[in-house]
C-alpha cells in the first residue's frame, strides 16, 4: 500500500500540462495524499513572531479565518490581527492559486471554504475520544453536514524548528467502510429535521451525513483497528505542502506545531470519477441514495 504520490511542484502557480494534472487528480480521487515536498509557504519577517501560541484566544483549537468574515480563535491588538489576517489571507490565496493551476478541471464547481492556522502542539489529551484527532479517521462534523460534497484540504508545514508534522495514513476508504458500514444505522427523518430547527446542524442532516459521522466515531472508538488496520507513518517536512481529500483518507495527527490549513468544497458531481466518492461508495453498498 502506498498512501503517497509525490510531486516537485516548487511554486504555488506551476505551469502544467493536462496530463501532468490528470495524475494529480488520479491520486487525489484514488485516495492518495499528494505530497508537494518542495513548495513551502514563505513568511515574511515581519510574520515571524505569530509562530508561538500566544495569538491565540485560548477558547478554540485553530485561528480561522471563514470567507468574508472575521478571524477567529485569535486575541491582540487591533494592528496585530490586521498583520496576522493578511498572513493566513495570503496562505489562502496561494492555496486558491495552486489548485487552480494544478487541478483547473475542479475550478468551475470549487468553492473556497475556511483557511486555518494551527500555532498548537498536537494534543491526544482531549475531552472526548471523539474529538481525538490523533486516532485514525475520515473527517465528518456534528454541526456541519456537507451533504456529499467533497472536503479538499491543503496543508502546509510551517515549523520553524525542522519538526515534521507526524500522521498516520489508514486503508482504503472503501475496505473501512466495508468493516464499519453494516454497524452504522439509518437516520429517521424526523431527526433530521428536528437538528436542522433546533440549529444543531447548519443544513439538513442527510442520511449520508448520519452514516459518516457513525463512521467517523466508530473507526476512533476502535482501539485494535486504530492499532493493528493496515497503515503507513508519514512525515511532513517544514517547507511541505500536502493535498488531500479528508472526508476520504483515513488519517491521524500524531505530533507537529504550526501548520497552515485551506478547504475547498467540491461537489461528487465535479470530480473526474465520482465513484470514488464516499458519496458514491456508500451509497453502493447500501444500494440506494443517502442525500434525499
Ligand atoms: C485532522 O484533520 O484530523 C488534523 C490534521 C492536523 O492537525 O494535522
Ligand atoms: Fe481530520
């Protein structure tokens, strides 16, 4: 098993040719992380002082920063937010950049979700197994359904001091699901439409979106199977980006500080082969739809 394809992109608007982009896509839509070992993002001097846990608000795990709005997670002065806004604006205006110029088939249905910094150390420590991001899983969320769509997500490693940001990369989504799937159970309509009055969910929770955060739990609560299920340790260098579709990949966040994030959202309709999608997988072995 490989979960990596390497690529020596080295700047963030590369010029490539059809074909060049095609493999990229393969590897994306197979389940590969695409690993960009020579495309690091620069700070600027300047910058260099928001590399420390100081900036953050103390209250959320990232500093985020969502499309036309606010940062948040963030706390100083009004000149410092402006300076640490521009730096995670920047980060996602490359990011925006390179997937535009790597995969532009995805351009016309991509639509730009939130950018985030992590100034935090990997924590195991946390409150609930569930929110436990160093044990292996899809990425699936309680208040924010996507429906299907696709969560495309670029990394990169911003580590001053050469330390990697340590993963565990899992199987197959497909070999998981065909483990986890028939413990999941169905989704009452009623549900559904409860959590979407009551603001518990930002949209409707489909049958699809049920499934996965079951999934999501699941594969975290299984202590031999985040052991012994088949899976690979990867190092991401500072200087490294890394593409990756986490609602497809199984993977863990070992250890690592400071890292840059950027969604992107695609519709299973706007990839190269949607049967790749969890969408699509699910939906075959449960032999019906799961989004209506
Ligand atoms: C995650 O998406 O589960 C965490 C990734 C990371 O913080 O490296
Ligand atoms: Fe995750």
């Amino acid at each position: 098993m490989n979960s990596l394809k390497e690529f020596d992109f080295n700047c963030w608007d590369p010029i490539i040719n059809s074909s060049l982009s095609d493999q990229v896509i393969a590897a994306l839509e197979g389940g590969q992380v695409v690993v960009l070992p020579h495309l690091a993002f620069n700070l600027l001097p300047e910058e260099e002082r928001f590399l420390s846990s100081i900036w953050s608000d103390k209250k959320a795990k990232n500093i985020s920063l969502r499309p036309n709005a606010g940062l948040r997670g963030a706390a100083g002065s009004e000149l410092d937010m402006l300076a640490l806004r521009g730096m995670i604006e920047r980060f996602a205006s490359q990011s925006q950049q390179l997937i535009s110029k790597i995969l532009p088939s995805y351009t016309p249905n991509l639509t730009v979700a939130n950018t985030s910094f992590r100034p935090f150390e990997v924590e195991a420590r946390v409150s609930s197994y569930r929110k436990d991001d160093t044990r292996l899983h899809p990425d699936a969320f309680p208040s924010n359904p996507t429906q299907g769509t696709r969560l495309l997500r670029v990394f990169n490693n911003v580590n001053p001091d050469g330390k990697p940001r340590v993963w565990r990369v899992g199987e197959p989504f497909t070999q998981m699901a065909t483990q986890f799937l028939p413990k999941t159970k169905a989704l009452f309509p009623l549900q559904a439409w409860l959590m979407k009055q009551l603001h518990i969910t930002k949209r409707t929770r489909t049958e699809y979106d049920h499934r996965m955060l079951q999934l999501h739990d699941q594969v975290k609560a299984d202590m031999d199977y985040q052991k012994n299920s088949p899976q690979q340790s990867v190092n991401f260098m500072p200087g490294t980006t890394w593409i990756v579709y986490s609602d497809q990949v199984l993977h863990a966040a070992m250890s690592g500080q400071y890292m840059f994030e950027q969604t992107f959202h695609l519709p299973v309709s706007g990839l190269k082969n949607p049967e790749t999608a969890p969408l699509s997988v699910l939906e075959k072995m449960l032999k019906r739809s799961l989004i209506n």
